[in-house]
C-alpha cells in the first residue's frame, strides 16, 4: 500500500472537524475493564472527523476505519513508517488510522475519572487461607537486604506504605532462556486491577537493569548476569501511585541459588501473636507456615509478610515459638 504523509487535514470546506473541549470519554471503568483484557493496548480518542473515501492518499482506503470526533480507539503496537496506527473500536470494527486524527488519552485522565473500589463488594476467603492475616504495615525492625528496596536503593521501613498496597504485582515469572551471563525472562500483567500500568523494572539483587512499557510484551533480555553465585530477579509494576515490591514477584538465579525462602523476618512478638516476613525464593510457588514443626498455614503466591495470630508458646522451643517458612 502506497502512502503519501499520513492523512493531512483536507483544505476549508472539506476538511475535518474539531472535536469539543470536553473529554467525551465513555464509562472510565469500562475502558479499565477493556485494557486488562488487552493488556497491550492503549487508549486513543479521535480529534477529527476522517472519511477514507474522502480524505486518505491511500490506494485501499477500504482498510482504513472512518473516525468521528470523540471516537475512542484502542491501539497496540507502534506508528508505522507512514504515519499510521492499527486500532480498534470499542464495538469490535479494526483497521488503519492516521496518526495526526488521533491522540493518546493519557491514564491520569482514565485513572481520575474511575470510580473508586467500591466496599460493599462481598469477599471470599479460602477456608485453608482463613487463618492467615495480611499486614502490610511498617514493621519495627532492623533494615531489610537491599533486594527488597525500591528504586532509587533504600531500605523498605522508608517506603510509605501505599506503596507496597495500592500497586498491583506482576505475576508468573519465569525464565525463558538462559545463557552463561544473560537471561531472557516473561511474566504476565497485574490480574484483577484498575491501575494502568506505565511501565516494568526488571531488577537484579535491587537494581534496575531494564525497564518496559507497559503496554509492551511482558518480557525482557536481562544481560550481565552473575550466574556463577546466586542473584534475585524481580519485576516491578510501576504506575503514577508507586511501584509494586519487589518480594512480590522474584525468582532466585545461578548456581548457588537457595530454594528456601530468604531473609525471615520475625518482629511483634507477644505470647499469642507474630509478625513474620520473607524474600521468597520463588513468588509463583505456595509458602507453609510452620510453627513449633506444625503446620498453621499456607500464603498463596505473591505473599511474603503476614500476620499471625494465636500463636501458643510450647515448652518443647523454651517457652518461644520456632517459625519456618517452606
């Protein structure tokens, strides 16, 4: 297909309109809805009024979709070298649209006009999950290995808390190839979440070592790797409102790596109740709580700090509990 620049506005009279002032956005949480579904999309409006009969320099403007102003687009992939986007509308109809009709509706405007969570929704929680307590609060301890630290490196007691909430994680990682010093590495986008994702970290023992769209594929060639000891990869979901922690979606690498849970943590301790935290091994796999060599629990993945309560002492640990995490 012949293409000359990308679909300039026509002269006075036949040109296009301008759309109004205001967002003319359908239902916010619609297109939230409509984006986890295609993770690698991203949201256009229509500035103009564009008819292919009338307006393209195409040779087949039959492949090319008709825009009125306000109409809202889903793109995915980038503008090709004629100045055109491949998009779709909300009622299925795909095809090519000139990149100078359009512009991006940035996610502070999806985001600002979503409605918040509401709490009247019913949750279930798993009988063998039940007796399990989630707590994301600061814990008073000493600091945490720098692999669990944000970015810029800082220990985690300095990470405001809405930060290791209110971001969702990533989830199934995996390695997809590995090589003597790098690694090739897929993980799926946040499930279940209206919070628009602008980009992933990929990161090595804490430190960022690539950074992904968020509209591209989740995947990523990480070189430099030091393979030969032991080093803690992770993903890291980053959006106006933080970033995700990294415990929560991690994999240990290299010869010497551990498949133990790292870096227990154990703070709030009273005679019925503890505060435990870990660096999984590997976030996709279940965690068993045992105390005292019993088990008293399982976190599902992507779960590395709990709550536990009614935690009675024995006097087979000297009148202390004996917490391992599998």
């Amino acid at each position: 297909m012949s293409l000359s620049a990308a679909a300039s506005p026509a002269p006075a009279g036949l040109g296009p309109m301008v759309t109004s002032t205001g967002t003319g956005l359908p239902s916010a949480d619609s297109l939230l809805l409509t984006l986890r579904n295609k993770p690698h999309s991203r949201v256009f409006r229509a500035l103009f009024q564009y008819l292919p009969l009338r307006d393209s320099p195409n040779e087949n403007p039959q492949l090319e979709l008709a825009l009125a102003p306000g109409d809202i687009l889903l793109v995915k992939g980038e503008m090709d070298s004629d100045g055109f986007y491949r998009a779709e509308t909300l009622d299925g109809r795909t095809g090519l649209v000139p990149s100078n009709y359009v512009e991006r509706v940035p996610d502070s405007v999806l985001l600002c006009n979503a409605r918040a969570p509401s709490p009247s929704f019913p949750i279930h929680v798993p009988q063998h999950h039940s007796t399990i307590v989630h707590d994301f609060s600061e814990p008073d301890h000493s600091q945490l290995p720098d692999s669990v630290c944000p970015y810029p490196p800082a220990d985690v007691s300095k990470v405001p808390n809405k930060c290791l909430s209110t971001v969702p994680c990533p989830r199934d990682l995996m390695v997809e190839k590995k090589m003597s010093r790098s690694v090739v590495v897929a993980w799926s986008p946040p499930e279940e979440s209206f919070v628009a994702v602008s980009q992933y970290h990929v990161c090595v023992d804490g430190q960022v070592r690539a950074v992904v769209p968020g509209s591209y594929k989740c995947r990523a060639l990480v070189e430099d790797v030091p393979l030969d000891g032991s080093v803690n990869l992770s993903i890291r979901a980053l959006s106006d409102q933080g970033h995700s922690p990294d415990a929560a979606c991690t994999i240990t690498l290299g010869n010497e790596a551990a498949v133990a849970p790292q870096h227990l943590r154990v703070w709030a301790v009273t005679p019925v109740s503890a505060c435990l935290r870990w660096y999984p091994s590997n976030s996709n796999a279940d965690h068993v709580i045992s105390l005292n060599a019993v088990k008293v629990g399982v976190c599902p993945p992507s779960v590395f700090q709990v709550s536990r309560e009614r935690c009675r002492q024995t006097r087979r640990v000297r009148y202390t509990n004996d917490f391992d995490i599998n």
